[in-house]
C-alpha cells in the first residue's frame, strides 16, 4: 500500500491514472471503489483542495470515457463518482483544515443527515418509487422465471418490504465507501509522511456527546413512532458510532497489549449483525463513559 501511495503522489497524472483505473475496476470489485477515493482524500491532505479537485475531474473524465466506451453509456459511473468522490474530497478538506478525525466526522454525521434528507426531497416516498422499479424489474423476469414463479415473488415482496428503509441504507453504504476511503487515503499520508501518526489518532477517535444524545434521541423516537424516515436517519447515525466502536476497541486492545489474532476474531464477529449493534451502543456509551481512559495499559511481565 505504501508503493502505491508513493505512486499517486508522483504527479497529477499518476494520482489520475490510479483513481480512474480503481473506479473503472469498481464494477467488477466494489472495494476498488474504496481504493479511487483513498487516492482523493491522499491528494487533497497533502496538496490542498484544489489539487484534489484538479484530480477528481482529471480521473473522472477518464473513468466515464473508459465505462462509456465498455458499456455504450457514462450513466453508470456519472450515478456513482459525484456521491463518492465529492464526499471525500469535502471530508479531506475537512480533515486538512481541522486536523481532526473527531470533527470530520461530525462533518460526515451532517453530509449524511443531509444525504437521506436529500433523497426525500428528490425522491419522494421510497416505497413508492421503488415499488416502480421493482415493477420494471418483474416485467424484464418473468419471462426468465418462468418455471420458478413462486421465487420471485418472494424475493419482490422481500424487496418492497425493505423499501420503506432505502434511503438510509443507500446512503449509509455510500458513507461506509466514503469512510473507508477517507482512512484509508490517511493512513497512507502517514505512511509516507508521519510514520506511525494515524494509530494514535484514529484510536482517539470520538464523537462527541451532542451528537450521541441526539442518535439516542432518534433512536428513541424511531422505536416508540416507527415512523421510517426516523430510522433512517438512525441507520446513517449508527454506522458512524459503529466505526467509533470501533476505534473503541483498537484502542483498548493496543493498551493491553493483546494480540492481532483477537483483533481478527473481532473483525469476523463483526459481521454477526448482534455484535455490530453491541459496538455501535459502545460508540455510543462512550460519549459518556469514556473507555479508553478507564482501561489500563497493560504491564511487561518480568
């Protein structure tokens, strides 16, 4: 990863080549799509803002040429970079002005928040939208399920079921992309530039107690209305204490000395859907609790 960083940090046109060529390679890898953000946010710590916006246009036109000419059409990568690529470059220049894991993502909180509000606005009721696409999608089906019916009708009732919940979870997979980006893009300034600082700062990583007391609220009000915007808005919030659970538990687990293996075991629990939601109230209980300070470092025995 490190090569890779010093690669992109070459000049404009290598930092264009590698972003471009990761977003392109998005569509058959999605986590590639992680890998072009890095090389926004990389670019933008460490040259500014410009610099970063000079790039995204740079690879962006390449990566809409490249899709254009594969598939006959630049929608698919038009619908996809500005999302992206926009909120890492506006996290970067967040995380560049304030030096700041903790207020850039209270920015994000906000950008998120705004994002689902956004939805609303330019789509309207969800269910009602989705249901058109499911709609066009059973009219494409039918005749391929033809002797499985009774499958897909499952899976489309599954799917309108799910649709009242679409705008937080499209925008929290498109904050969980951004994030990791974002990290990903400041670990490897620190590789090159200030080797070992990201640790300390990603393990302080905390978000504050007004932004806690207003998930519980939400949470609160989602559980005793069950109105769906309400937990949308609380599916966008959660996922940002999850990454403060997080590094919540890298902390702790550095303190006292454990080895990587637990860390590992932690990372394949994470994906037990209980457990995530267990680290996500300890992101929360942090706000008040403070962990990292209560837990002891642990002592070399002779």
């Amino acid at each position: 990863m490190k090569a890779l960083a010093t690669f992109v940090m070459r000049g404009r046109s290598t930092a264009a080549l590698v972003a471009a060529a990761a977003a392109v390679l998005f569509w058959l890898f999605p986590p590639f799509l992680i890998v072009s953000g890095a090389t926004v946010a990389l670019v933008t710590l460490r040259r500014g803002a410009a610099e970063g916006a000079w790039l995204m246009a740079l690879a962006g036109f390449g990566a809409v040429a490249l899709i254009g000419l594969a598939l006959g059409t630049p929608w698919p990568m038009l619908d996809v970079l500005p999302a992206c690529w926009l909120s890492v470059w506006l996290l970067a220049v967040v995380l560049r002005a304030t030096v700041s894991l903790s207020r850039t993502f209270q920015a994000a909180a906000l950008l998120s928040l705004l994002g689902v509000a956004g939805f609303y606005l330019a789509l309207g009721d969800p269910a009602v939208w989705w249901g058109g696409v499911l709609g066009q999608w059973e009219q494409a089906l039918t005749p391929l399920a033809s002797t499985d019916r009774a499958t897909l009708d499952q899976l489309l009732a599954l799917l309108k079921e799910w649709a009242p919940y679409l705008p937080g979870q499209a925008v929290g997979a498109a904050l969980l992309f951004v994030l990791a980006g974002l990290l990903l893009g400041r670990w490897q300034q620190a590789l090159l530039f200030n080797p070992g600082g990201f640790q300390p700062e990603f393990h302080q990583l905390r978000l504050g107690r007004p932004l806690a007391a207003l998930t519980l609220a939400l949470l609160g009000a989602a559980l005793w209305s069950a109105w769906p915007p309400l937990t949308n808005l609380m599916l966008v919030l959660g996922l940002l204490y999850t990454v403060q659970g997080i590094a919540l538990v890298h902390a702790v687990a550095f303190k006292r000395r454990l080895s990587p293996a637990w860390l590992l075991l932690f990372y394949l629990l994470l994906l037990v859907p209980a457990l995530s939601q267990l680290v996500m109230a300890l992101g929360v209980a942090d706000a008040w609790a403070d962990f990292r300070n209560r837990v002891r470092p642990r002592l070399d025995q002779r």
